[in-house]
C-alpha cells in the first residue's frame, strides 16, 4: 500500500470511528432494509460511456438513473452527468412507493495511483432534487426543489483468482457523508452511511453483495440506523463497432446510489 493510499485509509476510519462516537451518545432506533441495484455501462467510444441503473429498497423508493460517463486519459478522473427518476414512500396509499422525485445530477471520480492490489477512491456527487410535496392528506401537484451534496471515500482489496481461475475476487469499504440544503417542506438533513461488500466478477459481470449501515440523525438526541443486505449486480457493455476489449476501467462501488 503506497503512503497517499494508506493516509486516506486511515482519515475515512477515523471519520466513520468520530461519527459512532458522537452516534452512541443518543437514544438509537434500528430499522431493517434489503437494497437491490442493476447497473450497466455501455462503452460507446475510447474514453465515453452511456450509464444506466436502478435501485429499490423495500417500502422506502425505487430509482431509475441514466447518464453520460467520460474518463480522462489517465483514467484517474471520471466524471458523469445524467437524469433520475425516483418513486418514494407515500403516507397516505400504506407506503407504496408513488411519490416522484425528478433528479438531474453529476459526480466527479478521482481514483488514486496505485502500483498493487490496494485501490482507492474520492466521489463527489451533487443531486438537483425536485420532490413532489406531501399535503395534510394527500399528495400535492406541488414540488419542492432541494440540494444533496455527497461525498464518498472506497477502499477495494483486489484479491485477483482466489476463489477460481475464472473468477476476479475484491472486497470494498464504503464510506460517504451526504447532507441537504435548500427551502422547500424539508428542511437540513444528513447522513452517513457505510457499505462492506464482497465483489465477484466473470468476465463483464461482477456481482455484489454484503451489508450496508446507514446512520441518519432525526433530531438532536435521537438517530435511527438503516441496515441490511446489499445485492447489486453490474454489467459492462460495448457497443462499439469491431472493438471487442475495454479501454477504460469501471468499478460497481462508483455507481452506488
């Protein structure tokens, strides 16, 4: 492990250890959830690809997202661009998910140089969230427009053929502050949530899964826990005429929602 990946490892330890220490000191409510995703990326150029994905989470949303990913030469910065449709929890219909959510958003990759198997990462991403409003027993026609800034720290151990010839074997640590601002009927929010995942991959087929923890802060003395399962399943494409290998590298953990 080089001395900026090591360095960065250990800031985004020591930020998830500060974030349970000030979390332990407040009353805790424990909530159960399983999160599916399908993510693809389509390769439609030497350094451009076309984004696609979507994520449910039992009685709390579903997502569909789409954009337009370019990697740099290096293939150390990675930015995409796109459009997400969301379906939320409504209230008033027993938490059927017909609240929409019309979300334009972009991130930014940067992957740090690294010469052995441990890999590592920095995301930003912004999202433009226009959320339909909730009335006193209904559904508004209205829409509230909010900001959601994210900020993401991945750690992969590249294991290679462990578990088979055929086969390529990581294990990743997630870790990512998102917080909320602007007007509309919501008010400040934030979050941190953390995801350890076993990545398996055949080919352009890699499939994850492990456990995700995400803390969420309700009021000054009381935070709830989101935890559960985590089962995504991501697929490369290339659709370029007569080119068969990729020219760039993608990895499941920068297409989390």
């Amino acid at each position: 492990m080089d001395l900026m990946s090591g360095l960065s490892l250990k800031i985004a330890l020591l930020f998830c250890g500060l974030q349970l220490s000030i979390y332990a000191q407040k009353d805790l409510e424990m909530r159960y959830e399983t999160w599916w995703g399908l993510m693809t990326s389509t390769q439609v150029s030497k350094r451009a690809a076309l984004w696609n994905d979507a994520h449910f989470v039992n009685d709390l949303f579903f997502i569909y997202r789409t954009g337009f990913t370019w990697h740099s030469p290096s293939d150390l910065f990675v930015t995409t661009a796109g459009y997400g449709y969301l379906g939320l929890r409504d209230p008033f219909s027993e938490n059927r998910l017909r609240r929409s959510e019309h979300r334009p958003w972009m991130q930014t990759v940067y992957r740090l140089p690294s010469n052995n198997s441990f890999r590592s990462s920095f995301r930003f991403r912004y999202d433009a969230r226009f959320t339909q409003d909730l009335g006193e027993t209904s559904l508004t026609d209205d829409y509230s427009f909010n900001h959601r800034w994210r900020f993401n720290y991945a750690a992969r151990y590249l294991w290679g053929d462990l578990i088979s010839k055929n086969t390529n074997f990581n294990t990743v640590v997630l870790n990512e502050f998102l917080w909320r601002t602007g007007s509309g009927n919501f008010g400040f929010e934030r979050e941190h949530r953390t995801h350890f995942l076993a990545q398996i991959g055949w080919k352009n087929i890699t499939l994850s899964t492990g456990y995700v923890f995400r803390f969420i802060p309700l009021n000054p003395h009381v935070f709830r826990i989101n935890h559960g399962m985590v089962f995504w399943l991501s697929i490369q494409l290339n659709a370029r005429s007569g080119e068969r290998e990729q020219t760039f590298e993608e990895f499941p953990s920068e297409h989390i929602h």
